[in-house]
C-alpha cells in the first residue's frame, strides 16, 4: 500500500532576531534593528510525501525564502572591507531557499496517528547582499551546499476529526564534522513545527500551523574570495504563522 500526500503552507514570517558579520573588522549588522526587517514578509511552503506499508515516509520539501529590506543607514558600517557610510540609503537582499529530502519510520502505524523518526538531507542556495540605493556600493556573500538533518514527526487524531501534529528537523554541529574539511566553522539549524488540524475527508485536511525556523553559522573559512577575510557569523530566529491544506491519495 502506497500512500501520497501534497501539502500547501501559505502565511506570514516575522523576524524575532537576525545577526550577521562579515569578517573580523565588519560591522556586527542588525537585519531587524537597522536593515529593515522589522516587518512581515509573505511565507509559502510545499511538500510532498511517500508512504510505503504503512511504515516507510519519503519527505520532499521545498521553501523559498527571501527577505529584502530598504533602510538609511544612521552609522558607517563595513561588510568584506567594503564600507557604507552612515546616512547611505541601503538595499538589502536575504535569500536562503532550501531543498530538502527525508526518510523517517513511523513506529505507530495506526490509521490517523503517526511517531516517526528518521534523517535528511536540505540542499541550502544562499545568496547575501548589500547595495547602496545608487549602485555605487556592494557587497556581497553566495553560498551552495547540503545540511544533514535529524528528523521527528508526530500526529494524533480524535474521533472528531480534529489533530494535532509536530514537525522537528535539526542539527548542530562544526562543518569539518559535516564534509571533512579543516573549516573552523560551527553550524546550526532548526526547523521546528506544531499544527492543529481537521479532516474534512479522508482525503483533505485543513491545519493551522506555527513554526520556528532558525539557526546560522560562525567562524573562518579555509579558502576566503578577497577582500573577505573569510569570517562569517550569521544568526537568524524566524517564527511563521501559517494556514494549510494537505491532500492524500492512497493506492
């Protein structure tokens, strides 16, 4: 038996804390406090799942993700050795969209409850931009590469039609643990859900969901592009308010 399911998040994201700097001498920069992030951005999300006897979950998940912000700035601030001064209008650009593939074992296996348990792989696509308003000042940061996951899932149904659900994928570890390479830099990613939602069929579900999606990295890469000295720290906290509609097919 083959189960396939679509699910469709649509809703806002607010940023509770975003920090970045870009090497040693740069300026520690607040996306919310000073790069105009302090409002709410348009959140969409898509997966797709595979659920083979009952047992075996297949996940596919993609996220975009972009934030874009427009300030002046009220002091000089430094990015790779490139310098705004204060009073620079500055245009910002935050995009980490991310793909993502999991496997996970549902201990349960009852009809309507799942306590599944299982690993990832996210593929992220980063690109981090600073511009000034006229073009005459940028600075800029662009980054590709795979993000192993820890993985838990939950859902419980009542005989009413009503669930809830939880979501977890996670890591934390040095980079050099990751790929192998000497890159003294530490990571971090947690994207962590909680729904409540209503069976309309067998078929259709409605949920409300609520979600933290945080984490970063900090420290010196081993093969910096000048000027950058290769220092990066980069620490979001996002938390999103969604609704959605997941649709299921069994064979």
């Amino acid at each position: 038996v083959v189960e396939w399911s679509l699910g469709v998040e649509l809703g806002f994201l607010i940023v509770a804390s975003h920090i970045v700097q870009f090497s040693e001498s740069g300026t520690r920069f607040d996306y919310r406090e000073e790069g105009g992030q302090d409002v709410l951005f348009p959140f969409f999300r898509l997966s797709t799942d595979l659920k083979f006897n009952g047992r075996h979950i297949l996940v596919f998940l993609y996220q975009p993700l972009k934030l874009t912000g427009e300030t002046v700035l009220s002091e000089d601030v430094v990015f790779d050795g490139v310098r705004f001064p204060a009073e620079t209008p500055l245009n910002s650009v935050y995009g980490f969209p991310f793909w993502r593939i999991s496997y996970a074992y549902d201990f349960l296996r009852r009809k309507g409850d799942e306590v599944s348990l299982g690993f990832g792989l996210q593929i992220r696509n980063a690109t981090i931009t600073f511009t000034s308003a006229d073009g005459t000042l940028r600075a800029d940061r662009r980054d590709v590469g795979p993000v192993p996951l820890i993985k838990f899932r939950g859902r419980w149904g009542f005989d009413s039609g009503v669930w809830w659900g939880t979501e977890i994928d996670g890591i934390y570890a040095p980079v050099s643990g990751i790929n192998g390479s000497d890159e003294r830099i530490v990571g971090a990613l947690l994207d962590a859900s909680l729904r409540v939602g209503y069976d309309f069929t067998e078929r259709v579900s409605g949920f409300f969901n609520i979600r933290y999606l945080g984490g970063g990295a900090e420290g010196t890469s081993s093969d910096p592009t000048p000027p950058s000295d290769g220092f990066t720290k980069n620490w979001l906290h996002f938390v999103t308010l969604s609704i959605g509609v997941e649709l299921r097919v069994v064979d």
